[in-house]
C-alpha cells in the first residue's frame, strides 16, 4: 500500500494555516469593529458639542430671515397700495384742474391768436411760410 504520512502532514499544514487564516480574520473583524464603535461615539460627540448648537443657531437664524421677509413683503404692499392711491388722486386732481383751467387755457390762445393777428396787421411773415404751401 501507499505511505500517506507525508500527504496527513501536508493536510496537518493546511489545516493549522487555515485555523491561523480564520483567527486571524476574527481578530481583524473584532478590532474593526472596535474601530467601528469609537469612531462612531466621536461622530456622536462631534455632532453633541459641535453640529447641534451650529444647527440650532441656523434655524434660529432662518427664522429671523422668514420673519424679515415676510416684513419686507408686507412692507412693499403696503407702498404698493400708497402708490396706487396717490396715483388714483393725481389722476383725480389733474381731472379736476383740467375741467376748471380749460376755459382760461382757451381764453389766452384766443388772445394770443388775436395779438399776433393784430401784430402782423394781416400781412404774411416769414414764419407763416407754411401756409403758403397750403
């Protein structure tokens, strides 16, 4: 029959290296995980001390911002309406300047037509050369 010795032995070796391999894996996953769970309590730390009053103090900021706008906002309606008032008012007073003025306006283009009749004693200038071409 054949010796199988030096082939056990070689089956020992392989055995002990793979027994060696998984330890070896075991220890790795272990301290891994041991790295795992401190980094994550300094994260946790970090976000305690640091990231939380930070993102407490934005939101307490970006409600003072939501505050202001809505204050601006109300703000320029405001001067949107007082614009639109003071427009409807102009327009009502140049109504009303316009109906009570447009008799004297007609009274002095008659008088001015009337001194430059009179002026020019109904002899054609110069400047009326622009009704000769009529």
């Amino acid at each position: 029959m054949v010796d199988l010795t030096t082939t056990n032995i070689w089956l020992a070796i392989l055995a002990i290296v793979g027994l060696i391999e998984f330890v070896m894996i075991s220890v790795a996953g272990f301290f891994a995980y041991r790295l795992y769970q401190k980094a994550m309590r300094t994260f946790e730390s970090v976000e305690r001390v640091h990231i939380a009053p930070l993102h407490a103090r934005v939101d307490g900021i970006l409600d003072d911002v939501q505050n202001i706008t809505f204050k601006v906002k109300h703000a320029q309606e405001s001067v949107t309406e007082a614009v639109k008032h003071i427009a409807g008012t102009r327009s009502a007073v140049a109504y009303a300047v316009k109906s009570r003025t447009w008799p004297i306006v007609g009274i002095l283009a008659g008088l001015k037509s009337a001194a430059t009749t009179v002026m020019k004693n109904g002899r054609k200038g110069h400047a009326d050369s622009s009704y000769s071409a009529l």
